[in-house]
C-alpha cells in the first residue's frame, strides 16, 4: 500500500502524489547543480515506478539535473516495453557517448537517499536500481581496473559494497538445504 489515496494536510506533498498519479512516476532531484555546496553529489531517483509499472525505482548520482532526469525516464519508457533493462547488463542509449549499469543499491540507500520513495511507500520494502554511467575516456566503470578516480566521487556508491569488490567473484548462495548439507557432511 502506498499513499496514493491518502490525503496529505501538506500541498505540496498532495501535489507530489498526485504527479505520480498523472504521470506513473515522478523524479526527485537533490542537489540538482554540480556547483550547489552539498554534502556529497547531486542525485535523481523515481518515485511511484514500483507501483505503477512494477519496475524498481532508480537513482544516478553525478550528472546535471536534466540529464538524470532524462536517464530515469528513459529507463521507465523502457521498463514499460519488451526492452526491460537487467541488472548488471550494459545498457546503451541512455547517455550519449556513455554506457550505463544497473547494480542493485542496499536497503539502507532507500532510506538515506531516496527519502521520497520510501515515504511514498510507507517504508515497506521495494527494490532500488542505482544506475552507473561509465567514463568518457575508456568507457570504464567505478569497479574496473582502469576506472578514472576523479569520477569515483561523482558516481557515488549506494551499494553498500566498495566498488572493486564487484571484480571478486560473488560468494556462493546457500539456502537451507545448502546449510543442512553441510552440517550433516561434517565430521
């Protein structure tokens, strides 16, 4: 449940909603200049997306406001086609000359980052995609060998992984049978 049908005593929280409602999804915009004083860099993530179409809402981090913006849309556009982007696939198309990656953001992301999206949600859980663009110079991204340091700030980490850990292979999953087998193959 989500607040689209709960009245708001604040307008522009009901104003909100209600462009939600109109449009299926709105953008948020924090530090939407790369010259405001902040306390890190300017982001832009989606609310009302896992609602309305059952996508994850999104966030990108260290662009202009109008080019995130435009990211988070396109992403949305193509959500709601046949061409539904992947986690940790390559996407073209969203930037011009860039490539981006959706990782999946930790649950703490939603809280400290996408404020709007979890209070439109009532806190309950729902995923969030952080998109990653890629560098100009060598197309390279935060977590490869050749990533460019001066665009690790802009391309903030919200996955609550460091970067270069997304190089180290991944821990294989153990479910209940995993565990149980384990224990029982002990000596």
């Amino acid at each position: 449940m989500t607040l689209r049908n709960v009245p708001q005593k604040d307008a522009r929280d009901q104003a909100f909603i209600h462009g939600i409602i109109e449009h299926g999804h709105m953008v948020l915009c924090v530090a939407d200049a790369v010259d405001e004083p902040t306390e890190g860099p300017p982001f832009a993530y989606s609310v009302g997306a896992f609602e309305s179409y059952g996508a994850p809402e999104v966030i990108v981090s260290g662009l202009g406001a109008d080019l995130m913006h435009f990211m988070i849309n396109e992403f949305m556009r193509a959500w709601k086609t046949i061409e539904k982007p992947t986690l940790g696939v390559r996407l073209s198309g969203y930037v011009e000359g860039f490539d981006v990656i959706c990782v999946e953001a930790s649950k703490d992301a939603l809280r400290t980052h996408a404020t709007h999206a979890d209070w439109y949600n009532q806190r309950r859980p729902l995923p969030l995609w952080q998109m990653v663009w890629s560098g100009a110079a060598t197309g390279e991204f935060p977590w490869e060998a050749e990533a460019d340091d001066s665009l690790l700030e802009l391309r903030e980490n919200l996955t609550g992984r460091r970067w270069s850990a997304w190089n180290e292979p991944a821990a294989p999953r153990r479910g209940f049978l995993g565990v149980m087998r384990g224990l029982l193959t002990r000596h």
